[in-house]
C-alpha cells in the first residue's frame, strides 16, 4: 500500500469506529445507561481527532507544495468522515432529547 491509501485507511478506520461508538452510544441511552452512552461520546470523540489529524496531513502536504492526487479511496474517506461527523453530532442531540424525554 502507498502513502496516500494509508493515510486513506487511517482516516477510514478511525471515523468508522467514531461512528460506531456513538451509534453504541444512542443505544446505551435508549436504555437509560446515560454514563456509558457519555463514556462512548468521549471514546468516540477521541478516534475523530485522529481521523481528522490524517486527514490534516493531506491537507498539509498539499499546502506544502507537494501535489496531492484526487482519488477515489480518499474521497470515500472523506465521505466516511463527514457522515461520522454528522452521525455523531446527531446522537448527541438524541441522547440529550432521550435525558429529557426520560426525565
């Protein structure tokens, strides 16, 4: 594998965990494991970092000067990382929603 489809797996792996978590996140709300669910937020918060630090370096190799090819396994990686990104924020908003719901 190259350069750029590691940094492409690496941005893939991390989001796709992120968004697993958090989805394993609205499930322990739902059932009122409201601790565990924030447990999870902040796990899954800590694999988006590191998608988004990969992601960073393209962007940075780029901006050095370094020509940075458009493919489609970097596009799906960033396509995986927007859906993550918006997954999680609205779980966060779900779980907030099920606090008040519960009680």
């Amino acid at each position: 594998m190259e350069g750029m489809e590691l940094i492409a797996f690496e941005i893939i792996s991390n989001v796709g965990t992120a968004k697993s978590l958090a989805v394993e996140a609205l499930r322990d709300a739902r059932e009122g494991k409201y601790e565990e669910a924030e447990e999870k937020l902040a796990e899954a918060s800590k694999y988006f970092v590191n998608g988004h630090h990969a992601h960073a370096s393209l962007i940075q190799k780029e901006a050095s000067g370094e020509k940075v090819e458009p493919s489609l396994i970097i596009m799906h990686a960033e396509d995986q990382m927007m859906s993550a990104e918006t997954i999680k924020f609205l779980v966060e908003e779900m779980i907030e929603m099920y606090k008040v719901l519960k009680g």
